[in-house]
C-alpha cells in the first residue's frame, strides 16, 4: 500500500499490474481486481501474461478462476483486438 500510496508514474499499467500479482497472492482477491482494473484503464495488454503466465510468483494465477476474471477481460477486449491489429503492420 505504501507503494502504491506515493503513486509511482504508471504509464502504461504495469505498476497496477504487478501490484494486482501481490494482492491475488496475498489472497486480497477484491484489491487484486481493484488494481487490475487500474492496470487495464491505463492500457496494460499483455494477454499472454494476464491469462496464461506463471513466471515466479509475478502472475495473477490465483484470480483466473474467479468468474470476474473473464468478465473483466471480456469488457477490455477492445485492448487486445487494438493490439492484434497493430501486428500486422508488423515484418512477418
């Protein structure tokens, strides 16, 4: 809470993300949803690591099987078709 309290420069959700990690391991399941939904506010889009990544204890594992997991990812949906379409302005 402290580090979030100073209110550390959040560009593009990350910071709310890995804070959403802590908390959904701490098992503060509502405060983990309340910073993941910050993280997305701000742009966070990296599906593979909302929805598939296990690295460590830097994921949101505990969260994915509560029904507001994939309620929360479906409303922000726009974020990752956005990404999808940059790709392929990408070199193949």
């Amino acid at each position: 809470d402290q580090v979030m309290a100073a209110r550390p420069t959040d560009v593009d959700g990350r910071v709310n993300y890995l804070a959403a990690c802590l908390y959904s391991h701490l098992g503060e399941t509502d405060l983990a949803f309340d910073y993941l939904a910050n993280a997305l506010d701000k742009g966070y889009s990296n599906l593979q690591e909302l929805t598939a990544g296990n690295n460590a204890n830097i994921n949101i594992a505990p969260l994915r099987d509560d029904p507001r997991f994939a309620q929360m990812i479906k409303g922000y949906d726009y974020l990752f078709k956005k990404l999808a379409d940059l790709s392929l302005f990408l070199p193949h």
